[in-house]
C-alpha cells in the first residue's frame, strides 16, 4: 500500500476551443449542476489524496467515458443526455522507478471524432438531437430537416463518421476503444488519452471490413464484449434503414476475424444498446423500441416504444454463420432492457448446453429514453422502476423457464469482476437511489447509493410480490450489500479491478472499486452552477469490493471539475504497455513513440466566409492536420456551399424579398 502523499498540483491544461459561458447555462436537467460540460483539458497532473493506494494498481489507469458536450445548446434548444462528445477522464497510477512511489495522475481528453472537429469549425453541433428525435410533436418536416441539416454540414466538413464516442471503454488487440452505437469504435492512447484513430476491425490476414468508409455497416455497439480467456471481442452494429438490420461479428485477440458482419434476421430496425454473451452462446435482444427514420410514415416519432409488441430474446452460438446456425427465439412481454449484467451457460447431464441464464437491468417501457431529454413519456403513466431481472432460456423446450426480479430496488449501471464475464458469477455491482427513480425526467437521476447483489443467492431466495409499479424500496434484503454516500454526494458507476490478479485462488470480489464522486455543496450558492476548476468538488474513491462499506481506502482529489457521466474500466499495466504506439522513456514516463499520428481538433479556423469554405473543403487547408477527414473537389464544394449558405440564410431572403413586393406593390 502507498501511504498518503500530499503533492503540489502543476496546471498542465488545455481549455477547449468551445462557446461554453457560465453566464448562460441552461436550466435543462442534463445540463443543470455537474451535469455541465467541463471546457478544461488537463494532462496528467498529480493529485493529492488520502489514505492508501494498494501496489497492485501501480502503472495501471482507471478511466470514464461520458457525454461532454463541446457546444452545450441554448435554453430553448432540445437536449438529451446522450447528445454529447465523448470526454474520457482517467486517474494514471504512476509508480517512481527510483523511489516505488505511486502517484495518482489525473487526465481528461475529449474525443477527437469527425463530428467534434466539424463543429469546432461551424462553433455549433452537428447533430440532431435525440430529443428531436423521440418527441412526439415532432413532424416530418422537422425530423428531415435536421436529417438533412446534419447530412450536408457533415459533407461539407469532410466528415465521414457521425459517432461521438461518448459511452464506453474497452480495451482489445492491444488497444483502447471509446465506443458509441451510431459508428466504429475510436482509439485513444492510455496513459495520454490522445486519439488516434478510428478502428475498422480489418484483418491482419485478409484486409477484409465492412463496405466504405462511414457505411452503417461499420456501426458498432457501445457494449462489446471482452471474452476473459480468449481475448476475443463480440460485438453487432444496427443499420436503421435497410434489412439485414443488425450484423453480428466476433474478432480474436490478434484482430483476426472469427465470425464477422453475419446478418441476424430481424423484422425492423430497432435500438439495441447491450446485449449478453456466455462461454458458448450470444444473446441479442429485439426489444419494441423501434429506430427507424420511416416511423414518420406511422405518425410515431423516430424513437417510439411499443408497449404492445411482444419483447424477443434471441439465442444462438458464439461462432454463428448466417445459414448455417440458427437463432432461437424467445418471447415474453414488453419491455426494455439498456444494459446487461452476465449470463452463463447451464449443462445438463451429458455435458452439453440446455440452457442460459442472464442477468439484466429491466424496464417497463422506455421512458428513461424521455427522461434524459428532460421530458415526459407519451402517455404518461408512473414510474418506470428498473431491476436487476433474472432469466433462464431452456434450449430444449425453446421456453423461457424462469423470468423474475432479483431487486426490489432500482437498480442500474451493473458491472461484475470482468474476469467471470461469461461464467456462473456471484456477484454484481450497481447503482441505485435513495429516493427517486432512474427515469427521473425533471430533476436528473443521481446516484447516491452503491449495491452489492449476490445473484445465486438471489435466484434461490427472490424478493415476493415485487411490482414494477410501485417497488422503489431501498436496498435491502438477503444477498445484498449497500454503501450510502454521504448527503450531497453523488457517484458514477463502480468499475472493477482485480487485487490478485496471478492469483489462482484468488475470489471472485477480491478486489476494488473505483467510482467518480461529487460533492453539491461545491454549486454556486446563487445561481446553481458547478464551478469547472473547484479542486475540493470531485474526487475518485477506491472501495474495498469485499467489504464493501465505507469508508473508502483512499480519495483521490481531482483539481478540477467532472461531470456525471457513464460508463468505465480499469486498464492494467500490462494492457498499458501492450500498447503498441507506446513506450516507456528514460524518466519510466509511459507516452506515445515519436512521429505517431493523432487527430486535433485545432487544424483548421473556423468558417467566416463562402470563400474559406471553398478554399478549406477543397483540400487546401485539409492537410494541415485533420488528416483522414478527407478531401473534396473544389467545384462540388462551392456548389455545396452556396446551396448550404442560401438555406441557412433563407429567412432573411425571405424577409428582404417581402419587404421589397411590399414596397414596389404596396
């Protein structure tokens, strides 16, 4: 264990070109408090801390994705949480070569994606909302508008990729990926977090991947899986337009393709955010949460749940060759489910599989899609209560055998030890409230306590009479263990990191948990605000996973600011070092070799004239540092450009065109 240090902060920051202004920060509820992008850039500072820093995490990194928009909208503008550019924030555990000494570093890069630099370019985002796209009263014209605001801001920026990677981490082949469903997965270096590149899953043997460049076929889930044993990565990427509307790959630890872009049989595109994996089987789930730009010809927004289609759960191996392997189906009643726990396979008693058993985090409906716009479901109704939810699909009878909650809490946000993801776990690690609920659409859903469920015992001894109505109880029960933070403190999810990790015999929850905690008593007491660089608001705590009580074994003070977010991990060092951009200097300093590419987001000034908008998406200006974005021929851009400039600007024609009948005929 590192006994406590207290070291001096050095301001090694970068604030991000953007037009964020305390003065005019929206009231959204996702925009409100720490829900607030952060503008500042800092790399790798020391932080001071308290308590100890067990020696197993030295040169490893603990790391946060989350939406951090870079231009947050103005208060009548629609917002949803899941808008934002990806931000990843990390805390380095560096270790002395001379001394031992671990000191926690901490480091928060955004995302260099194709739809960041754009809108550094136009001082706008690009993207439609989501809001936008699930409110009701939205009509057709609205929805194709912004479709189309988007297609030919993109175009003219050279952007071939709307994905802001704002979701999750995942570490495979030797590389960090930043994952959002509506694009490929970025790489970013660790410790740095500097973004290198989109990763397209080409194979080392073939060069195969998906059609061209920015095609939906190079879509991907903001939840891959990451086999402990193998190594390999399962995942699927939706399209939301055309048939096969999900495709399905599995890439080995060497980047190899095992299974790649198989079609599954879907009847219409739908949201598919998670879904669940165990030794020899994967689980897709075809939820009535339809995705579909057509949806308008229904009178139904884009995004529109269906409480009267039936739910499907499908069922098939890890390796499935379309035509070859078959998909069983499973149904039961609507409802929806974000994000999985684990599954595992049942044998019987020749040894073969009859069974999988998965753990989920359950809704009713989809009102927490509303909810994080800051709006209420159609049709109203109460809360929508989410719990942890067991079932077990019977690969006999091709029934599900047993489907019921293993809470009678909220419960979100599940993550088990990454080491028995796909096995017979025990336990799992979420995030609940003590008052409220996750679709919470006024106020924002914080999390102010941490459960421990031990789901064997669970599945045994299940909490009676729970109804999805009215279960909101606080944590409690056989096979649960909870942490409440103190009043006014909020966290994030609690990611895993193993304290033996060449143990044998090591026990599943022999290890620790990190989660981002903040403190309300740090808002402005006027006007509500977060202050960016409050370094007594934020701080990383280190759990004792075992224990599981506070207090924590160790705070990390953060210097500055960092808002609620979503999804971590725990990269080890030897992941680090694997990384092959990167090597250890003289100093025992982890960076990226010399002459390895990064993407910026400062390459090119921002668009002041039809003439700069020519002359930069020409290509003239193009090489200048934004590399992969591409070039266009002058002359289309031009075209494009007066075409884009006359619609931005169609008002004011149409103002001066009536002022001027007027006067003539007037």
């Amino acid at each position: 264990m590192e006994d406590l240090v207290l070291r001096p902060q050095t301001k090694a920051s970068t604030e991000l070109e953007s037009n964020v202004k305390e003065s005019t920060r929206s009231r959204h509820p996702y925009l409100d408090g720490n829900f607030y992008p952060q503008k500042t850039e800092l790399h790798l500072v020391e932080c001071y801390f308290e308590g100890t820093i067990p020696h197993v995490l030295a040169g490893g990194q603990y790391l946060r994705n989350g939406p951090n928009p870079s231009h947050p909208p103005a208060p009548e503008q629609p917002y949803h949480w899941f808008d934002g550019d990806g931000m990843v924030h990390g805390v380095y555990f560096h270790q002395d070569p001379k001394t031992g000494c671990i000191v926690p570093r901490y480091v928060n890069k955004q995302v260099k994606t194709d739809v960041l630099i754009a809108s550094h370019h136009w001082t706008f985002s690009l993207m439609p909302s989501i809001a936008t796209l699930i409110d009701p009263i939205s009509t057709t014209t609205l929805l194709l508008k912004a479709i189309l605001r988007t297609a030919i801001l993109s175009f003219l920026s050279g952007s071939t990729r709307i994905s802001v990677a704002n979701t999750s981490l995942v570490f495979h082949d030797n590389r960090l990926l930043a994952n959002c469903e509506n694009g490929p997965p970025m790489t970013i270096s660790a410790p740095g977090l500097e973004t290198l590149g989109w990763q397209r899953f080409i194979d080392p043997d073939t060069g195969r991947n998906a059609g061209m460049p920015g095609s939906f076929d190079e879509w991907s889930t903001a939840h891959p899986k990451v086999d402990p044993e193998s190594g390999d990565l399962i995942t699927f990427g939706y399209n939301i337009f055309a048939p096969p509307y999900v495709r399905y790959s599995v890439i080995g630890s060497d980047g190899r393709h095992q299974t790649f872009q198989q079609p599954l049989d879907l009847p219409e595109s739908v949201m598919m955010h998670d879904f669940a994996v165990t030794k020899t089987q994967s689980i897709i789930f075809d939820l009535p949460l339809s995705l579909s730009p057509f949806n308008a010809i229904k009178g139904v927004p884009m995004i529109s749940f269906n409480p009267l289609r039936r739910a499907r759960f499908g069922v098939f191996p890890r390796l499935y060759k379309a035509g070859e392997d078959e998909i069983i189906w499973f149904e039961t009643d609507a409802c929806m489910i974000f994000h999985s726990a684990n599954a595992w396979d049942e044998h019987d008693e020749k040894g073969e599989v009859n069974a999988v058993c998965m753990v989920a985090c359950r809704f009713q409906g989809a009102k927490l899609v509303h909810a994080a716009a800051g709006m209420a479901a159609p049709g109203g109704g109460g809360t929508d209560v989410v719990h942890l939810f067991y079932y077990k699909f019977d690969l006999k009878t091709r029934q599900i055998s047993h489907a019921y909650p293993l809470s009678d809490f909220p419960m979100e946000f599940p993550t088990v030890n990454p080491a028995y993801l796909t096995k017979k776990n025990h336990y799992v690690y979420g995030a609940s409230l003590s008052s409220g609920s996750f679709d919470a659409a006024l106020s924002g859903a914080k999390i102010d306590t941490l459960v421990k469920v031990d789901v064997q015992e669970r599945i045994k001894s299940p909490p009676m009479c729970v109804t999805q109505e009215t279960a909101n109880l606080p944590p409690s029960g056989s096979g649960v263990k909870k942490i409440s933070l103190p009043p006014g403190h909020f966290a994030s999810e609690a990611n895993f990191a193993p304290s033996r990790p060449d143990d044998p015999d090591a026990e599943e929850d022999d290890g620790y948990l990190f989660i981002i905690v903040y403190d309300e008593a740090r808002l402005d007491p006027v006007t509500g605000d977060a202050p960016d660089d409050d370094p007594d608001a934020s701080s990383v705590w280190i759990i004792d996973a075992k224990a599981f009580s506070l207090p924590p074994i160790t705070k990390i003070r953060i210097p500055q600011r960092i808002p609620f977010g979503l999804h971590g991990t725990w990269v080890s060092r030897q992941q680090l070092e694997s990384q092959e951009n990167l090597h250890i200097n003289v100093d025992g300093q982890v960076e990226l070799k010399p002459g390895t590419k990064t993407r910026t987001a400062t390459s090119i000034s921002a668009l002041t004239s039809l003439w700069k908008w020519q002359l930069v998406w020409a290509g003239n200006e193009v090489k200048r540092g934004v590399g992969d974005l591409g070039t266009l021929s002058f002359g289309l851009s031009a075209l494009v450009a007066w075409v884009l400039f006359l619609l931005m600007t169609w008002d004011l024609w149409a103002m001066l065109g009536g002022c001027a009948i007027r006067k003539v005929f007037g």
